[in-house]
C-alpha cells in the first residue's frame, strides 16, 4: 500500500506540474498578446500624433500665407487711398469743390474742370463715377443743339 500511495502521489504531484505548465503557458501567451496589443497601439497612438502636428503645421502655414497676403492687400488699399486722398486734397487747394465737380458733371452740357483734374491720372472705377454715361448724355445733348 505505501508503494501504491506513493506512485498515486507521484501522478498527482505530475498532474499538477502539467496543470501548472499549461497555465503558465496560457499565462504567458495572454501575456504576450497584450504585449503585442499594447505596442501596436502605441505605434498607432504615435502615428495619430504625427498626423495630427503635420495638419497643425498645414493649417499654420496656410494662416501665414493668408496673413501675408492680407497685409499685402492692405498695402495696396492703402496706398491706392493715400494716392487719391492727395489728389483730393490737391484740387481742394486749387479751390475745386467735389460737390461742385459733380453738380457740374450733372447739370453742364461738358466734361467739368473739376472731374477732368479729379481724374485726369487713371479713370475712376465705373461704379465709382458714371463717367461713360455723362458722356454718352453729352453726346445726346450736342446732337440735339445741332
């Protein structure tokens, strides 16, 4: 009996080992995939940020340019103001009225001596001054004088 108990204890202890062996191997490859999972997302997780700075830098540069172009623009408008603010004060000098000019263009049968001085550089935007249609109204007026 004491041989019996001892082989009977001997399968029960390499039972054990068995069970203890596949539940470290189980363990192990458990441990193993979460490894795996965590250092792929990881790897996703740094991807996702790269993309993130490269778009950050994207919008950046794109704000930069619009930036840019904005002061250049504002550039323009100011100089193209200070242009014709001079000009305007320039005839105010040589005692030409605006509201004169264009009482002139709107009653006289002529172009003025205030609008030619006024815009005798660079014609004036059309929605600015009708410039074509006082002359195409000078026009009527002459061929019905004639």
């Amino acid at each position: 009996m004491p041989g019996r108990i001892q082989t009977e204890t001997t399968a029960v202890v390499r039972q054990q080992d068995e069970i203890e062996a596949s539940v470290q191997d189980q363990q192990g490859a458990t441990q193993a995939g979460v490894e795996r999972e965590r250092s792929r997302t990881i790897t996703q997780g740094q991807g996702i940020k790269q993309e993130v700075g490269q778009a950050r830098q994207g919008i950046e540069t794109a704000m930069d340019t619009g930036k840019a172009e904005l002061s250049e623009i504002r550039g323009k408008i100011g100089q193209t103001g200070e242009s014709l603010k001079g000009r305007v004060e320039d005839i105010q000098k040589e005692d030409v009225s605006l509201l004169k000019t264009m009482k002139e263009g709107l009653v006289g049968d002529r172009l003025s001596e205030g609008r030619e001085k006024l815009f005798e550089e660079s014609p004036p935007h059309p929605n600015f001054y009708p410039e074509l249609r006082l002359k195409n109204l000078e026009k009527q007026r002459e061929k019905k004088v004639n």
